[in-house]
C-alpha cells in the first residue's frame, strides 16, 4: 500500500498541489492559534485579567473554529479533485479485485504522506505568524506585554492532529462515492458525470440550510452590547449556507446558468450556445467551480459588510481604541478566510478545466478550431464567475441582514461598495484567467491521442 500510495504522489504530483496547498495553510493555521492558546495560559492570571478585550485565548478560540470549518471544506473539495484526477487509476484497482477498503486505505494514506510533507514548514509558518500576531495583540493592549510565544512543541503535535483528522474526514466523504460503486460501474464513471444529486445529499443540503438559518436568526436576535456574538453566528450560519449551497449546488447552478446564458446565446450565437450547453449538461462539474467562487465572495462580502455596519454604528466615536481594534480583528480573519477561499478557487478551476482535454480533442476531431474552443471557454468562464458571484452575495446579504438587525435593530446593512467592487473584481480575476489559461494547455496535443487516452 505505501508503494502505490508514493507512486501516485510521484506520477501526478500536480493533481495533488491543492491538497497540499490546503493541508499547509490548515496546518499553519492551527499552529498560530495553538501557540496563542499555549501563550495564554502559560502567563500569570492578573497579567492577563489587566488586558482590554477578549484577549488571546478567546480570539484564538473564535478564529480557530471558523478556520478548522473553512479548512475542513477546502481540504474536501480540494481532495476531490485529486481523486477525480486518478479516477481511472482508481477505477481499474477496482476492476482487478481491489476492495472498497483497500480504495479508501490508498486515499488515506495520501492524506497522510501529504500531511507530512507539509508539516515541518507549516510549524515553522504558524509558530512565526504567532509570534507576529502576539506583538501585534500586545502594542493594541490585547495581550500581557509578558506574554511570549514559548518553543513547546504542544501546539504544533495538536495543529498535526487537527490538519490529519481534517484531511481523514474529508477522504472519507471524497472516497465514499468510487469506493462503494461497482468495478465496473467505476470504470464507466470515470468518463461520464452521475447524473443526478443523490437523495442523502439533497438531505443535507436541506439540513444545512436549516442550520444556516437558526444561526442568522440567532444572530439577528442578539442585543446590540453582544455584536461580537452575533458577528461571529452570523459569520458562522454563512459558512453553513455555503456548505449547503455546495450540497445543492448542481441545481442551483444549471437554474442561474439557464438565466444568466440567455443574452450571451443571443450576443454569441456560437460560442454563446455551446457553453450554456455545455454547464446545463454537467451541472456537477459547474457546481464545482461555482462553491469556491461563492465561498470567495460570500466569505468576503459578509466580513466586509458586517465591519462596515458595525462601524456606522459606532458613529463617530468609531475612532476610539476598542473600535479600530475590532476593525483590525475583522480584518484579519478576513485575510485568513481569504487566504483558504482563494486557493479552493484556483485549485477547483484549474482542476476542472484541466480534465476537460479529452472532451477539447473530440470537439476538434469533429471540426472545432482552438480559436473556437477558447471562445467558448471564455463564455463559460464569464458565466462561472457570474453565478458563483451571485450565490455568494446572496450568502453575504443575508448573513449582513442578520447582524445589521442585531446591531442596528434595522436589516439594512451599510454596504462599502467600493470594497464589494474589489471582492468581485478579485473573483472575476482569480476566475476568468484561471480558466482561460488552463484552457490554453488544455486544448494543444495530438486530439486523437488524447480522445484514446493515450495522454493525461
């Protein structure tokens, strides 16, 4: 097992950069707050009862929840890819007498060589960014000036704990579907997309949107003197309504997509037409690529609006030391939501786009020219960051909804459009491109060689 299980790692190294990538920051991550914890409860008791705010501990607590969720969906999503990557790989281990077992040994295991591999540079980067967060908690009065990040090694075997137990429980959901199915039917399904949404997933779907739901309504019934409790419910019921827009996503998907690819079949009768065919009739493949960029906008959008509201709220007085001090807060968890959202969304699309050669060499045997194939890619890729930036701000507006009504007593939040024209700018520019310039590789090699499989 450990034989095959390098042997991937060494034959597709590429399909396995987002895992990393995600396994990384989900490791570092960890370790930051960790170290902040570990800090914290090594200075003495009045020196930490003496700082303003909620201090270290608590900070580290809220931000690591909100980051092991975030870390969780994107080490899923990211290991999905990798598997659909080695489909065929996989497929024929089934066809030659390998068991579900041995399938979902193999997956765990290149969870756990991955794991790793990453974990000496995320301690280092999580123990330095510890370090600099706790300055910076200190010079705002958050954090005992004694305070000082030690060199136990507690946090960093916890933050491996945490990462490994992440990247197993997404091997489990990701492995479940090409470990249960038939040899055959496993074969057949790594050239072809299940066609519809299996019933214990609309469930789920349907469960967190429930979730979701209780928790903005938490949110928006929190008094005013508890903005940072209804902040982080609603930043909390978000994260859910993402999880279930990402359960329910090929339905929603194909519905905006049919909406949205009316005017460009009718500005590009060609291209136009073949791309709105081509996301309706692989609506997994474009939920897929839609969740990253609505996890993008919907995280983004819902920090930024709620720290825009919070502060109008604070009139004028929003100057005083407490207020720039949760401004900076918001912030930087924003950067951190940012940081994993981003990279789901460049893994995910250069992913899709990628295993889309076959399907490029047969549009060319048949007569399309790659002048073409681009046009139509970028039709598709326009579309993409299109629904994926409407799913997301239908997220952020309602979660904004819920903690303006707790803040204001009014659902109306204060938008910073010009900050919302910067998050959408960022999709649109983490999107189009990415799609575009993987489709460039894409499209190039010999088409009857790729259409007989001849080359990944």
């Amino acid at each position: 097992m450990a034989a095959l299980v390098l042997g991937q790692l060494r034959r597709r190294p590429a399909a396995f950069v987002g895992l990393a990538v995600a396994l990384f920051l989900a490791l570092a991550t960890m370790t930051l707050f960790g170290s902040l914890l570990a800090a914290d409860g090594s200075g003495p008791s009045p020196a930490r009862q003496a700082v303003a705010g909620p201090g270290p501990k608590v900070i580290a607590g809220v931000f690591g929840e909100i980051a092991v969720l975030v870390a969780l969906f994107v080490v899923i999503n990211a290991l999905g890819f990798a598997l659909r990557q080695q489909h065929r790989e996989l497929a024929l281990l089934r066809t030659v007498a390998a068991t579900p077992r041995q399938v979902r040994r193999l997956v765990r295991g290149q969870v756990v060589a991955i794991t790793v591999l990453v974990a000496v540079p995320g301690w280092v980067v999580g123990t330095a960014a510890a370090r600099r967060f706790l300055t910076e908690l200190q010079r705002r009065g958050m954090a005992a000036p004694g305070l000082r990040v030690s060199a136990t090694t507690v946090p960093m075997l916890v933050a491996f704990g945490v990462a490994l137990a992440v990247g197993l429980l997404a091997s489990a959901v990701a492995a479940r579907r090409i470990s249960r199915i038939a040899p055959a039917a496993a074969l057949a399904a790594s050239s072809t997309e299940q066609g519809r949404a299996g019933v214990v997933r609309l469930l789920a779907g349907a469960s967190a949107l429930t979730g979701g739901s209780l928790l903005l309504r938490l949110a928006a019934t929190r008094p005013a003197e508890q903005a940072d409790k209804a902040g982080q419910a609603a930043l909390l019921g978000s994260l859910v309504l993402l999880i279930a827009l990402a359960l329910a996503g090929p339905l929603l998907a194909r519905a905006l997509t049919a909406v949205l690819g009316a005017p460009l079949r009718a500005l590009a009768p060609g291209a136009g037409w073949l791309a709105d065919a081509n996301l309706r009739g692989y609506a997994r493949r474009l939920s897929s690529a839609v969740v990253p960029v609505a996890l993008l906008v919907g995280l983004s959008g819902t920090m930024s609006i709620m720290t825009s509201t919070a502060e109008h709220a604070a009139g004028a007085a929003a100057t005083s030391a407490a207020s720039s001090t949760d401004v900076w807060l918001r912030q930087t968890e924003l950067a951190m939501l940012v940081c994993f959202a981003a990279v789901s969304t460049v893994n995910t699309l250069v992913a899709v786009t990628a295993e889309r050669r076959r399907e490029f060499a047969l549009l060319r045997l048949i007569g399309a020219t790659q002048a073409q194939l681009m046009r139509m890619l970028t039709v598709e890729a326009v579309l993409t960051a299109a629904v994926g930036v409407l799913l997301g701000a239908a997220v952020a507006g309602a979660a904004s909804a819920a903690f303006s009504t707790s803040v204001t007593g009014s659902p109306v939040p204060t938008v910073p459009t010009a900050a919302c024209w910067w998050i959408v700018t960022g999709a649109a520019v983490l999107t189009v491109p990415g799609i575009v310039l993987t489709g460039l590789r894409a499209v190039r090699g010999p088409a009857a060689e790729l259409v007989g499989g001849g080359r990944d």
